[in-house]
C-alpha cells in the first residue's frame, strides 16, 4: 500500500515497459516512481534513447505499462475500461507531443476549441478560451490559417494552445520546444510561467534548459530510470547588477 | 605617470559593499575623462550612465571610489570656492588616469571562464576517488538552474528594447552555454564510469 499525499495529482508507482524479447529486450522504463503535486512544474532530462517519451506515454495512459500502476486524480487508470481511460484523457490531460498532429482541414482556432467542444463546452465559451490561448501563444494573427498553412513552429503553438483548452489537470509535453527558433521559445517560456502561475500542473520533457530552468523539480532519467532529483529552490530575484556579475 | 605596480594594484583592492570596485573605478575614470566633475555632479551623471545597474551604487561608493583613485594619482581634486559656502572638490583626470581610460577601452581580455575550474574538480574527484563526477555535475546544473530560472524571469519582465533585457539575454546565454556543456560532462563521466 502506497501512502498518497492528498495534493497529489498523478502519482505512478513502479512502472516498468518492456519492449520486444529475448535479445531484442528492451527495458524503455525500469521502476519509475512519481508522484506531482498539484500545480508543480516537474522536468524530466536525459540523453537520447532513455526512455523519456515512453514515460510519458505510461503516465498518459497512451500506453500500458509492464508491470506498475498510474494513478490520475486519484482513480488507477489500469482498472478502468478503455472508454473510461479515453474520457478521462480528453477531460484531465492535455497532450503536447511533437508528433501530436492537428486536423489539417480545421482553421488554427478550430483546432484549438475542438477539446472543449467535445468536453461539452459552449460553442461561445470554447472559442472566447481558444482565441485567447492563441493570443497567448502568439498566433492570434494567425487564427484563421489552416495547419499547412503554418510553420512547424507555429503549429507547434496551436498543439500547445490545444491542450490547454479544457484546462486540464496536468499537461503532459515532449520537447515542446522542440522545432521553435529562439523567439518563439521565448514565446513559449512565458506562457510555461503564466501557466505555472496560475498553478498549472505540467510534466515536461525537455532538451532545452530555459524551459527545464522554469521547473521546480528536475528529474534526470538514464537507462530508463530516474537517476538524480533536483529540486529547484525559488530564489528571491537580485538586483541587476547582481545576476550580471558586476557585485562581488 | 604613476609605476605599473600601482595600477595593478587597484583590481586587488577589496569590493567595495558588494559591487566590483574595479568597474565602478573604470566607468568612474571615463566619465571624468569626459568632463571634471565634484562628487555630486559624478553620482547623478553615473546613475544616469549606468541606469537599472546602478541601482545599489550610493554616494559612499562614489566618494570611497574617488578617494582611491585619487591615492593612486589616477584623478586629482582641485578646490573650487563658493561665495559663502565652503570649498568644493573638482575631480580631473591626471595624465595616468588618462592612460589608464584608453588601456581599459582597448584591453579585449574576457572574464575567465567557468569550465576549466569545474573541470579540474571533476578530474579531481574522480582521480582521487571523493565523489562521483556525476553527482557534482546533477548539482551543479541544480544551482546553473535556479539562476537562469532568475535571470530569464527578469528578462521576460523586462519591455522590448530595454537595456536591461539586453545585458539580461547575455546572462542567460551564458548559462545555457554552461549548461550544455554540463550535459557533455555528464556523457563523458557516465561513459567513463562503463
Ligand atoms: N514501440 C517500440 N518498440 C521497441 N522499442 C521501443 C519502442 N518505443 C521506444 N522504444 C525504445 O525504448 C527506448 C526509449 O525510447 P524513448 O522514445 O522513450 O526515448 P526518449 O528518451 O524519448 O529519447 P529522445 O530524447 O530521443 O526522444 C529506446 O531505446 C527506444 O528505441
Ligand atoms: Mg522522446
């Protein structure tokens, strides 16, 4: 039995995936145990191949894990039926993943309401929230363009403003940043801060140490496995001159 | 002309209340390289020279600064008198301080950098078996981390176009740079322990 502290808003408990057999084994995720609290940022880091993308998978329920189990609000996600799981996927996560296609014949606001249009929204309600997620991500010129229509940057944003159209429980990202150039990820690290102000509770995995700097729990992961825990202490901002050196 | 050993001795002067002394004294050199100034004349001018990184500089700093300079026969002070008020001090450049203005501005050495230090534990610590490389460099990215998180807030609060968001962009690319090259360590260290 597992003690679960009551802010808790995913907690996974040694899962494990496992991929083909024999000699083509591979273990992607080996006794990964983690519990996020309500409106914590938590970065996972790690080389190439480590298993990063898959645990997101499992904590997503877009996969089901070897052995272990994810709990998302409170409700184990192995026991429920499909139908269930699917539900609760579009109600409590939101999805950013780099290959998370948007539907090419829907406009960039479209995309961006269909979420909450499916969670029953108002037609009215869910297009007020989508044109302000994509003034939020800096499309807001860009509302009425189809996805071909965009760069993979910009469609990358309307994936972001996507998932946060239901607001969500947790948003769960990989490599958000991913095909943006330097301004756009600035773009996005403001809205990662707005959001985590706002007390948003996101899981990110990610290469680029701006966004992995906006957490407050980094995890590093290698071989599958959670290797080092970081907490990233607040910090009360210093003068200019401090964090640029010139003090002593 | 005041003997090298001299000047080189001003960048081993202690900070001064938390600021770098040695700039301060640089920038103060400039600006009097422009035009003499008293001490109250100077502040304002360096307030309006330095903008949002002058905020910690007082007239203290001011007038501890131009008392060493004037030791170090980089400045002088002439008296001026006031009708019916007492004395002031003007302070000029002397021919050295002039020298020593133009040796700053063409001097291209950079501030050393972090990686050779952290490098030098790292082989350290694994030569003599203290620690595990990897787990000083986990903690050291902890600490790079927490200080882009700062510098990066603040640059987002800052307007576009802003001084301020300007020296902020170089702090964070810094880091970055730290950054990744930790990530390179990290690789090399994890290789090397098989
Ligand atoms: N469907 C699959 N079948 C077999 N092996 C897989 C499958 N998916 C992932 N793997 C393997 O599992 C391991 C972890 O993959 P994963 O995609 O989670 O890595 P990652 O940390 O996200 O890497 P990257 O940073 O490159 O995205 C890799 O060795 C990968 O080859
Ligand atoms: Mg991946």
């Amino acid at each position: 039995m597992t003690v679960e502290s009551e802010t808790s808003v995913l907690s996974a408990q040694g899962l494990c995936k496992e991929y083909g057999k024999g000699a083509a084994l591979v273990r992607a995720v080996q006794a990964v145990t983690l519990e996020v609290e309500r409106g914590e940022l938590v970065a996972v880091v790690g080389p190439s191949g480590c298993g990063k993308s898959t645990l997101l998978h499992l904590l997503g329920g877009l996969e089901r894990p070897t052995a272990g189990s994810v709990r998302l609000g409170g409700s184990a996600l192995e026991r429920m039926p499909e139908a269930q799981q699917a539900r609760i996927r579009r109600r409590d996560l939101g999805f950013v993943f780099q290959a998370f296609h948007l539907v090419d014949e829907l406009t960039a606001l479209e995309n961006v309401e269909l979420p909450a249009l499916l969670a029953g929204a108002s037609p009215r309600g869910a297009r007020a929230r989508a044109s302000e997620l994509l003034a939020q991500v800096g499309l807001a010129d860009r509302a009425s363009h189809l996805p071909s229509a965009l760069s993979g940057g910009q469609q990358q944003r309307v994936a972001i403003a996507r998932a946060l159209a239901n607001e969500p429980l947790l948003v769960l990202a990989d490599e958000p940043t991913g095909n943006l150039d330097s301004s756009a990820t600035t773009e996005l690290l403001r809205l990662f801060e707005q959001l985590h102000a706002r007390g948003q509770t996101v899981v990110v995995v990610t290469h680029d140490e701006r966004i992995a700097a906006t957490a407050d729990r980094l995890i590093s992961m290698r071989d599958g496995a959670f290797v080092d825990e970081t907490k990233l202490a607040g910090g009360t901002a210093r003068p200019l001159s401090a964090m640029a050196g010139l003090e002593a | 002309m005041v003997p090298l050993g001299q000047v080189v001795q001003l960048e081993k002067i202690e900070p001064l209340q938390g600021y770098k002394l040695r700039i301060v004294q640089e920038v103060v050199l400039a600006l009097l390289a422009k035009q003499a100034s008293h001490g109250y004349q100077l502040q304002a001018r360096l307030a309006l020279a330095l903008g949002p990184l002058g905020g910690a500089l007082n007239a203290g700093h001011i007038y501890v600064t131009l008392g060493r300079l004037e030791k170090a026969d980089l400045v002088r002070a002439r008296r001026v008198d006031q009708a019916g008020r007492p004395d002031r001090k003007v302070y000029e450049l002397t021919a050295a301080g002039r020298e020593r203005v133009h040796e700053w501005l063409s001097d291209t050495s950079w501030p050393k950098p972090a990686p050779a230090e952290f490098h030098l534990k790292l082989v350290a610590a694994a030569a003599a078996g203290l620690a595990d490389p990897v787990r000083l460099i986990d903690k050291q990215r902890g600490e790079l981390l927490v200080g882009l998180r700062e510098a990066q807030r603040a640059a987002l609060a800052e307007p576009a176009g802003s001084v301020a968001g300007l020296l902020l962009e170089g702090v964070v690319l810094r880091l970055q740079a730290d950054l990744r090259w930790l990530e390179e360590c990290a690789r090399y260290w994890n290789a090397a322990k098989g």
